[in-house]
C-alpha cells in the first residue's frame, strides 16, 4: 500500500511559492487538511493540485495578546479561514495591511495566497493570505 506524504509535499509547496491541495485521484475531490486516505471515497490514491490562490475570507481574529505557546514571539498577528474555489476551506495567516493593522479585513474579502520567504515557511508553515484591492 502507496503511503502518501501528508504534511512535506504541503510544506513544500509553500515553500517553493505554491498553495497546494490534496486530491483524490479516484473521486476527483480535494482534501484539506491531507488525510492518508480520502474522506470522502477511502482510496489511498492521493495526489496534489496547485490551487488558483483566490479565496474569500470567512472570518478572522487579530491576536494582540494571550497567544498560545509558542506563538508570543509572532504577537500580534490575525489569522482567519478562507474558503478556496477548490471546495475547501484552511486555517491562514492574514498579512497586515499597515504596520501591525488589520482593521481593513471583513469577512466575505476577497483575499489571495501570498508566498512568503522559505525560512519563514520552515519556522512556521501555514499559508499566508492577503486582501485584495
Ligand atoms: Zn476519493
């Protein structure tokens, strides 16, 4: 049995400027977060696509104190969940739009897929979004 690499080929992806989404080979649907096997059909058959980088924010926080541990370093910093064209939805990181400034963020933005430097990828891998327009 094919055991697909879950987290590293994500990792990966952002780290060479890629959003990537797992997809089943068999039933054709994306996954996220990756799974060992579909959710939706138990195949094993699992593979990447790049995804457009477009999205809509569903909602966000800015933490500016109280962050968990491990992440008072990155204070402050706004995280949010978007929903991708793709027919999934993940947990971001929201680029400021001023120094240390959210307050343009709204739920329902458009936002896009930002690629952010490799060392910061190897620090702390998640996808960053911005605000578009
Ligand atoms: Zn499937």
């Amino acid at each position: 049995m094919k055991t697909p690499v879950i987290v590293s080929d994500f990792r990966a992806g952002l780290a060479g400027g890629d959003l990537l989404i797992q997809n089943c080979h068999d039933c054709g649907k994306p996954n996220m977060w990756p799974r060992y096997a579909c959710p939706h059909c138990q195949s094993d058959n699992l593979g990447w696509v790049k995804s457009s980088g477009k999205a809509v924010l569903h909602s966000f926080c800015v933490l500016r104190q109280g962050a968990p541990e491990g992440f008072e370093g990155d204070l402050p910093y706004a995280i949010g969940v978007v929903k991708l064209p793709e027919g999934v939805q993940l947990l971001v990181r929201l680029e400021a739009t001023g120094e240390n400034d959210w307050s343009a963020y709204g739920c329902d933005d458009e936002v896009e897929f930002v690629a952010v430097d490799p060392g910061e990828i190897e620090r702390r891998p998640c996808a960053t979004f911005r605000r578009v327009g």
